[in-house]
C-alpha cells in the first residue's frame, strides 16, 4: 500500500507540473515579449543618447576652435 501512494504521489506530482506548464507557459511567453520590448526601447533611447552626446561634442569643439583662431 506504501508504494501506491509513492506512486499517485509521484503521479500528481507530474500532473500539477504539467498543468502549470500549460498554464505558465504562455504568460512567460507573453512576460519575455514585454521584456523585449523594454530592452529593445532602452537600446535605441541609450544610441540616441551617445548620438546627441556626439554632436555635442563635436559642436564644443569647433566653437574651441573658432575661439581659439579669433584669439
């Protein structure tokens, strides 16, 4: 009788996996889609700010230098 209810035990213990499985299964799906999405806009936000950074950049430099040639 022991090893019955090892077995149904073990038994359930596959079932409620499964159901979870089913169950879970599309909301971590969903879950890495919303994630994407996060990472992939937080992606282009970080390039748009090295490109604004760059123009920046390159605009303080050549107001340097023309300070520096009326100087």
């Amino acid at each position: 009788m022991k090893e019955a209810k090892d077995v149904l035990r073990i038994v359930g213990m596959i079932l409620l996996g499964l159901f979870v499985f089913m169950v879970a299964a599309p909301l971590v799906m969903k879950l890495a889609g919303i994630t994407y999405g996060i990472i992939t806009g937080l992606i282009f936000l970080a390039i748009l700010l090295i490109k604004v950074a760059v123009v920046l950049a390159i605009g303080y430099l050549i107001l340097v230098g023309i300070r520096a040639l009326l100087r």
